[in-house]
C-alpha cells in the first residue's frame, strides 16, 4: 500500500521544539523532492519546506531559520525539526512530493501541532 504517515505532533509552549517524522511505505521517496505542508483551521493549505534527492532545501519565508527539513532515504523517512514555535506555528503538518501528487496520490492523516502562548 502506497501511504505517507505523519507523526511527533503535539502541544507544546511558544518557544518549544518538535521533531515531525513522515514515513513512506510502498514506494521510495529517494527520487522525489519532498516537501512538508500544514493547514491551519479554516485556512488553506500552504507549503512550508522542501528538500531535494541531494539534499538542497527551502524554507518558506515564516519557517527560516526555525525549521530545519531532513530525509533518510534508508528509512524512506523524512523530517522536520521545529525550533522556536509559535502560536502561528499551529496547524496539522502533512508531508507529499513537489509538486503534491506525483508519486502519492493521497495525503496522509496528518499530525496535529498545538503551541500555545
């Protein structure tokens, strides 16, 4: 079953951290370049960071210098360490390709982050 499951949600304080995982199961993510996405309550889905098959990253404009993206393809695992929460921060995180859909087709449950002030 071709899947992305997200997980390391949570509540945490304004200025806390949390480490979000998406793994993928039934096809590789070493080829693609991957990305983390969030949406807020009543709010669009919008893009947060991306990383490359070789490793080159980008970052939304809101997450520089707070987020950090990463990937292990030997665990077809990706990462996103969020440092320096904020409220704003809040929202469910969910992981695909870039562009979305083009080797998963369905989005994942997504994993919930709460910071509260």
């Amino acid at each position: 079953q071709v899947q992305l499951v997200e997980s390391g949600g949570g509540l945490v304080q304004a200025g806390g951290s949390l480490r979000l995982s998406c793994a993928a199961s039934g096809r590789t993510v070493r080829n693609y370049l991957m990305g983390w996405y969030r949406q807020a309550t009543g709010k669009q889905r919008e893009f947060v960071a991306s990383i490359s098959s070789a490793g080159f990253v980008n970052y939304a404009d809101f997450v520089k210098g707070r987020f950090t993206i990463s990937r292990d393809n030997a665990k077809n695992t990706v990462y996103l360490q969020m440092d320096s929460l904020k409220p704003e921060d809040t929202a469910v995180y969910y992981c695909n390709t870039v562009p979305v859909g083009v080797a998963f087709s369905s989005w994942g449950q997504g994993t919930q982050v709460t910071v509260s002030s």
